[in-house]
C-alpha cells in the first residue's frame, strides 16, 4: 500500500510479511520511494491510496512501470 499525501509528496508505504522476509520488504520500499523522489516534479499532489497486490517488486525498471501505470491510471502522473 502507498499513501500519498495531499499537497506534498510525503508517503507511506506498507508492505504484508506474507510478501517476504525483511530484506525483501525493505528492497521493494526503498525501490518505491527511489521511484517518487525521481519523479515528484511530475506527480499531481493530492491525496491518494494505491494498493499494489502482486509479487514483490524485483528492479527499479519494473518499479517504475507498475508506479507509472498506476498514477496514469489514477491521473496523477503528468
């Protein structure tokens, strides 16, 4: 799950121990948070939840496709 706070950037993300032991779970968070420092000049502020339900993120490529599809989705990606 990420949190996206209303006029800020700030985020929060949770991810379930069924995903995966520590280092995998902190290797997907940092992944995600890498990707929203990238590219926060091109994401719309507003107040968001996405839920991302599938296997744990692998590579900062991959990263980016899943977060990018979701925020064009939502309409928050310039």
């Amino acid at each position: 799950m990420v949190y996206v706070l209303a006029e800020s950037l700030a985020i929060g993300i949770s991810i379930s121990k069924s995903q995966g032991g520590a280092v995998k779970r902190n290797r997907a968070r940092r992944l995600i948070k890498e990707f929203f420092r990238l590219n926060k000049e091109k994401i719309t502020p507003v107040h968001a939840v996405f839920v991302v339900n599938q296997p744990l993120i692998t590579g900062y490529d991959e990263t980016f496709e899943i977060m990018l599809k979701l925020l064009r989705k939502a309409g928050l990606y310039k």
